[in-house]
C-alpha cells in the first residue's frame, strides 16, 4: 500500500536492508520527524531570548515550567539535576501521542519499541543514579531490612525492578495502541459523527499517559536516592 506521506517510503526503503517491518520504520519515521519538530520548537523558542517573554518562548516557558514544577513538587530540590532527561521524555512522549490525533499519521508511541526504548532509558538511568549516589552501598536497596531475609528479597526486589520497563513500555503501548484501534473503528462505523468527542477524548488520554510516564519515572529515580533502610 502506498502511504500518502513520502518521507514514510523513504523511511521503509532505507531501512529495507535491515529486515525492520513497515511498522517498525514507520514509527522510527516518525519518532525522527518528531525529534526534529522538538528540535526547531527548542531554537525558535530561545533565538531571541527576552526577559518579558512572548509568542513561542512564552508557550515553551509555560510548558518547561509546569514541568519543572511537578518534579520539584515530586522528587523535591534533590530531583533538579534529573530535570532536563524527565522533561524530554515527558514532552517527546506527549507530542507522540498528540500525533495520532493528525489524519494520516501514526504516533510512534503506539509501537511497542518505541515505548520499551523509553522505559529503559527511565530503568537505566535509575541504577545509574542509584550507584552514583550511593556507590555500593547501593545494593542495600535489593536486601529489605531485615538481614535473614535478604536473599529472598534480593530475589523479589530484583524481579520488582525488573518488571518496571516492561509495565512502562506496555501500559503506554497498550493505551495508545488501543485508543488508535477504537478511533479508527468509530471512523468507519460513523466517520461525520465521531471525530470530534473522539479527538478529544485522544487529547486528554495522551496527556494523561504523558504524566503516567512522567510520574512513574520520578518515582522511580527518587527511590533510588533515597537511603536504604
């Protein structure tokens, strides 16, 4: 099938040696055109920096700045340095998201790869923090309390983290996914009728899983600066 949009076939084409499916280019496709998106959003926003802000360095300055908010009001003034990898995650998850809501175009985070490479960066970047912080001591936060009973909740805490990016990358896959399985059924049972209440019902399911993402991935890097009891 020819896809209306020519920078998808160009996609699929130069990624045809490496045996990648039309899904998986089409969501690399559109990760890329959305990284760029972000990208002039992010210079045409600081080009010409003013202390009474305006137009698009208004908008992006309210957005930063909500986000900013959430994670000192989550993590606390120890969550500062970890602001600039949440918030990328947050606003490149939720312009993915918002994509789906354009005709003809699919949003990335409705691929399970892209949504797994998200939700190991958050697992990576906890134990990172976590040894970084905490050195060896670190391995503390896998023993429980109580010292008999450390190997068996080695185990657990073991398998707990370990089962974070898998519920990370499938509860966001599995919602974005769904709700673009819905709206197109809808579409072509009653295509003049639906599209509005659908789209916004889509407007508000991509910024809650935004925040699911968002949310859960603080939670996670603050356990991990935490003092193990």
């Amino acid at each position: 099938m020819v896809h209306p949009l020519l920078f998808l076939q160009f996609f699929r084409k130069f990624l045809e040696p490496l045996h990648i499916s039309e899904a998986g280019a089409d969501a690399i496709a559109y990760t890329w055109l959305i990284l760029a998106f972000l990208l002039i959003l992010s210079l045409l926003a600081t080009k010409s920096l003013s202390a009474v802000p305006t137009g698009i360095q208004n908008f992006m300055e309210v957005v930063v700045g909500g986000v900013e908010n959430m994670v000192e009001e989550t993590m606390g003034e120890k969550g500062r340095p970890y602001f600039p990898l949440i918030a990328t995650l947050a606003l490149f998850i939720l312009v993915s998201n918002l994509t789906g809501l354009i005709p003809g175009f699919f949003p990335p985070t409705a691929n399970l790869n892209t949504t797994a490479a998200c939700a190991v960066i958050v697992f990576l970047s906890t134990h990172v923090v976590g040894v970084k912080k905490h050195g060896f001591h670190y391995l503390k936060h896998f023993m429980g309390p109580i010292w008999w009973l450390a190997p068996l909740m080695f185990f657990i805490e073991v398998i707990g983290h370990l089962s974070r990016p898998l519920s990370l990358s499938l509860r966001l896959f599995g919602n974005m996914n769904g709700h673009e399985l819905v709206l197109m059924i809808f579409f072509a049972l009653a295509p003049f009728l639906v599209p509005l209440p659908m789209m916004l019902m889509g407007v508000l399911v991509s910024f809650i899983q935004a925040f699911v993402f968002m949310l859960l991935a603080m939670i996670y890097i603050q356990g991990s600066l935490e003092e193990a009891h």
